[in-house]
C-alpha cells in the first residue's frame, strides 16, 4: 500500500497536511473527502509529480475540429460501455471517422497502449490535439476506474463548446457578409464608376465640389498605389499579431478590448463562463485545485484574467481560499467571488463553479441574440451611408450645372 503526501483545506482559511496510505490516488482522494477535507494537492511518497507524469500544460494548437474531436469522444464512450477493449474501440473508431488526421492519431494512440502505455500517456503524446483539459480528466477517470462516464462528461463538454461557438459564427456570419459586400461596392465606385462619370465634368471645365475632389485623390490613389494598400495593411496585420504574441502586448489589446461597450463585456462573460465550466467539470471528475488552477490559467483567453487565475494559484498553495485569491485580482467580479466562497463553505465548490457558468452562459446567449439583432440594421446603415456619400459626391456636379443653367 503505497503512502500520499497531502494538503487539503478544512473550511475557506484552515489547510491541513498530512500522510494517508490507499492503494491509488484515487483511494487516497476518496479517505481525504471522507475526512470532510477538500484535497489542494496529493503527492505520491518518492514522487516528484501528482500523477501526471508527461504531461503538458501549454494551450493546445487544435488542428482537429472540436466536433470531431466530440464526437470520438461519445463513440468512445459508447463502445467502452457496450463492454469493448480500449484496444479494440480505437481500432473501430479509426476506421469510422471521416477526419484523416484524427484517424492516423487513433490509430498512433492504439498502438501506444499496446505497446504498455497508459490511454493518458497515449493522449497526450498528442497534445496539439488533446488538451490539458482533455488529458486531466481521462487520467483521473482512469485512475479511479470511471473512463466512460468521464468520456459521456467530456464528450457533454467538447459539445457545448462546440455549440457556443457556432451560435456565435452564425451571429456574425451577416454582418461580416455584408461587411464584405459594402466594402467591395464602395471599391468598385470609386475605381471604376466616380473616374469616368466625373472626368466628364472635369472636360466641361467645371469646378468640382471638394468633396468630389477628395475622393478623387482617394480613387486615384487605389488605382496608382493600390499594392502600397495591400502591402501597408499586410504589415500592419503581421506587426499587430506579433505584439499580440508577447503577454504585454496581449494585455494591452485585451485592455482596449474590455473598453468596448458591450464587447468588451459579453467578452468577460464568455472567458468567465468557460473558467468556471473547466474549474467546475476538473473538480468534480477528482483532479486537484492547484492542478485545476494550472490548467484554466491557458484556458482563459484575457490576459488580466490569466495574471489573476496565476496570482491565485500561488495564494491557494499557500493556503489561501479561492474566493478570497480571486477577489484579491480585478477580472472575477463579486458575484463569482462569492458563489465561489459559499461553494468552498459548503463544501461544494464545484457545484457551484457549475452554476457559475450556467448563469454566465445563459447571460451570454442573450447578449448573442442582443448583438445580432443590433449589428445587422447597423451593418446595413453604415454601408448605406459609405454607398450614399459616394454616389452624392458623384451627382453633385449634375446638381452644379442644373442650378447654373437655371
């Protein structure tokens, strides 16, 4: 019987260590909730690590579409349950799914557990695939002997990511088409209509009215140094994406970000959402606070969020409670501070992580439905101004000459 090494709270501010002897992790978690304590840490005595070995905690490059990536999980799931090896499922998947990529790695995942490794080291040999998430709560479902109802959770979880998202494209999916739309018709009149509609006021001898003259020079510009356009705004989106990748320039985005009424706020909301939903689902499949804690860190997308999840991660190893760790950063409103303190009193903490994001998410839908029923007339206005100031500026010298006439 192997011993554990461990840390767990006992209410919001009192942290207790201690030893316990248990077969696995995950008997040596269940004794530690028996004893109404909540597990911060658990090390395995002549271990360096909390059981998992290998694996990564960098954001994972998703190169498989999360829906495929869901649907092999409920499949998987599926199969297991109907009694299958985990041998022989990968096998059947590999041949049933349509992506190619995600095949090959079904079938690189086989023959690793063939070979003797664990479904968790498997996995996560493919971690631009699988994420930390991902690798999390298979390797806790192994070790407590729960992998299918962990893979139904998982699968549960892909999927309502997966629908977020979609809502979210099909909101957007109009206004971006007429974006595109606007932005080509004012291109074509200004290249092509304005020059040869104009020019024969300019052969008349007539004065042109300046806004005339200024897009003008506008059009004459796009037609001479249109490749000057190009390659102007090429650089500016290569400089603005490489500033992008270093943390202060991300903060400094996600701080002009979070200054745009109501993006910025639907933005918080979403981030929030998908913290809670992560911290909530590792909690409840067994995995640690700290653990849980290094993993959400790469899943909130804001930079001020990730600086205050690290700035409480320190705080919770040293003994602080969650609540108050978050409360003392600016990202985590009152609310989630304290739905997260009641969690931690009760002892249900990540039920109420859960609740958390289901409030957060159903706030979010609402600002979906808000947003897109606000940008499309707004879409249609802005092009209908940017098209209607053109063609003014074009019938100006016919309104010129009839007023001279007369």
């Amino acid at each position: 019987m192997a011993r554990y090494n461990y840390r767990a709270k006992k209410g919001p501010a009192q942290v207790i260590e201690g030893v316990i002897e248990a077969e696995s992790e995950a008997q040596a978690l269940l004794k530690i909730g028996a004893l109404e304590l909540f597990p911060i840490s658990i090390t395995k005595e002549g271990s360096q690590d909390h059981g998992f070995a290998g694996i990564s905690f960098k954001g994972a490059a998703r190169r498989v579409k999360t829906a495929d990536l869901a649907v092999m999980t409920r499949q998987l799931a599926d199969l297991l349950e109907a009694g299958l090896t985990i041998v022989h499922a990968l096998d059947i998947l590999s041949q049933q799914t349509g992506n190619k990529r995600l095949a090959h790695i079904i079938n690189d995942i086989r023959d690793d557990i063939r070979g003797g490794a664990t479904f968790t080291v498997a996995l996560n040999r493919h971690g631009e695939v699988f994420s930390p998430l991902y690798v999390s709560l298979v390797h806790s479902g192994e070790i407590s002997g729960t992998l299918e109802a962990v893979l139904n959770r998982l699968a549960d979880f892909l999927e309502s990511q997966e629908e977020f998202r979609t809502k979210v494209q099909a909101a957007l999916a109009y206004p971006v088409l007429m974006a595109i739309v606007g932005f080509a018709t004012g291109i074509v009149l200004l290249t092509f209509v304005m020059p040869k509609v104009v020019g024969i006021f300019e052969d008349l001898g007539q004065d042109l009215p300046l806004i005339t003259v200024f897009l003008l020079s506008v059009s004459a510009f796009i037609r001479n140094y249109w490749y000057l356009a190009v390659g102007g705004a090429i650089f500016l989106f290569f400089s603005l994406k490489q500033i992008g990748k270093s943390r202060e320039g991300k903060a400094a985005f996600d701080t002009i970000k979070n200054k745009v009424p109501v993006l910025g706020l639907f933005l918080r909301k979403v981030d929030i959402a998908r913290f809670a939903r992560t911290m909530g689902t590792l909690l409840n499949n067994g995995v640690t606070i700290l653990e849980s804690l290094e993993i959400v860190k790469e899943i909130v997308s804001n930079e001020h969020g990730k600086r205050d999840v690290r700035a409480a991660f320190v705080k919770v190893r040293d003994g602080s409670s969650l609540a108050k760790a978050l409360a003392g950063g600016t990202y985590f409103p009152l609310f989630v501070t304290n739905m997260i303190a009641v969690g931690e009193e009760s002892g249900q903490l990540e039920r109420n992580l859960l609740k958390i994001a289901d409030s957060y998410e159903r706030e979010t839908d609402k600002m979906i439905k808000i947003l897109s029923s606000l940008i499309e007339p707004l879409m249609i206005l802005g092009m209908g101004l940017m098209v209607g100031f053109i063609v003014i500026s074009i019938l100006l010298p016919v309104f010129q000459i009839s007023l001279i006439a007369k």
